[in-house]
C-alpha cells in the first residue's frame, strides 16, 4: 500500500534531429547493410479475357415465333389449378357437454344427409350448429388444389350447392357445400409471355456460358501463350491487368 510522489522531464527528440547531419556516404552505406529492408514485392501484369453472363443476356434475341413454340411445348407449366369456394359447418365435441367424437360423427352424417337433400337450408344450419365462428357465413378463402387438405375431397364437387359427406378434419367433422368452382385451365400466352421470355433466355444464357468456357478452356490449352487467338474465335476482348503484387496490392 505503499504511495511515491515524483517529477519527470520530457527531452523531445525534435530538439536535436535539426542537429544531426548525414551525409550521402552515410546513407549509401546504411542502404547497402540494410538492403533487405527496402526489397520491393515481386509483381505482376495479366492478360486476361472476361466470359459474363450478363453479357451474353444482353445479346439474346428472341423472336415471337420462339416464345409461341416454347409456350406450346411447355403448358403444363402454365396450368390454373382447380379452386373451390365452399362454405363450411363444424362440428366438434362440445367441453359443455362432453359430447364424444362417435357422438360427432353421427351428428355429421344425419346432418350431411338431410343437407344433400335439403341445401338451401345450409347456412341456416352455420348459425345453429357450428363451432366456427370466426368466418362470414362460413365461408372459407379459396382452396386451390395442390394446397390444401380439403382439395382431395373436392375433386367431383363441380355444381355449385353440392354438398359433401362428413370430412374427418383435426378434433371434429366438416361438411362443405360448394358456392363456386373454377376449373383447371391453361393460361393465356399474353399472360405469361413476360415469363416465357426471362424463362428462356436464363436456359439459353446457362448454355451459351457452358459452351463458351468448355471452348475457353481448349483454346487456351492449345495457343498457352497468347490469349490473342483466344479472343478472336470466341469474340471475346482481351483484357490487361496493372502491376500486382501476390496479396493484391499495387
């Protein structure tokens, strides 16, 4: 725990470099022990030539009797699923009344039963029966095949107030009736001509850039010491690097 009082000088060493003089014999001498010191990197300069894909895309044309064939030759990429809109009642067991699930079922297919007969009463049986309460009507958003679980049960409903037999769905039953359907249809060229032509010109960027390194790569093989021959079969400028040393400095 011991404390030290004390007192300092500063000599700064500007006050004497003014004093100094060096002569050329004494830094020629100085230079010649110490030359490792001053080595400069080794460095280079390239000759290079650039394959960029964004060029080639650049420089594809495609005509409208390209897009139409290609449009052709592919619709089933252009497909509108199926979609229905359908309203639904669920029924499920009531914490109330401690209803079971075989109690559920049976309810649904009384209920499924009386409704394929009788659709027109099926939204007034939404308001009665069921347990969702968060849709208008008992609506639900369009189901389009392909991403939804009800779509497989969907597949003949194409007359609007068909109604279903009871869905096993989650904790409870479901029956649906149909509102509207829209069929599984090709789109039209104009809409997705836009598509076709990105489509396209990706596909024939990806080939032409295989092509020309495959090409690249037997050219420079063969002519090593120039890239000149290089440039002139593939139509590719040949480039020139600045001085560069290994870590990339200049």
């Amino acid at each position: 725990m011991q404390k030290r009082d004390y007192s300092y000088l500063t000599i700064p060493l500007e006050q004497f470099t003014s004093q100094v003089k060096v002569s050329d014999a004494e830094i020629n001498s100085f230079y010649k022990k110490h030359q490792k010191e001053y080595l400069s990197p080794e460095m280079v300069s390239i000759d290079y030539v650039r394959v960029s894909m964004d060029e080639i895309k650049r420089n594809i044309k495609l005509s409208e009797e390209q897009l139409v064939q290609y449009y052709e030759d592919n619709k089933n990429n252009y497909l509108m699923p199926m979609q229905w809109r359908v309203a639904h009642i669920l029924l499920k067991p009531s914490d109330s009344t401690f209803q079971s699930l075989e109690a559920v079922k049976e309810q649904a297919n009384k209920l499924s039963e009386h409704l394929q007969e009788s659709p027109g009463e099926f939204s007034d049986n939404i308001k009665l029966v069921s347990a969702d309460k968060s849709s208008v009507d008992g609506v639900l958003p369009w189901i389009v095949a392909g991403n939804s679980e009800y779509d497989k049960h969907l597949l003949n409903f194409t007359i609007p107030n068909q109604v279903s037999k009871p869905i096993k769905l989650g904790s409870g039953y479901e029956i649906l009736k149909l509102i509207e359907y829209k069929p599984a249809t090709i789109k039209p060229f104009a809409e997705v001509k836009d598509l076709i032509k990105e489509q396209m010109q990706i596909e024939l960027t990806q080939r032409k850039y295989t092509e020309l390194l495959e090409k690249l790569a037997d050219l420079s093989y063969q002519t090593p010491d120039s890239l000149d021959m290089v440039g002139k079969l593939l139509d590719l400028s040949v480039e020139h690097s600045s001085l560069f040393n290994k870590d990339g400095g200049r």
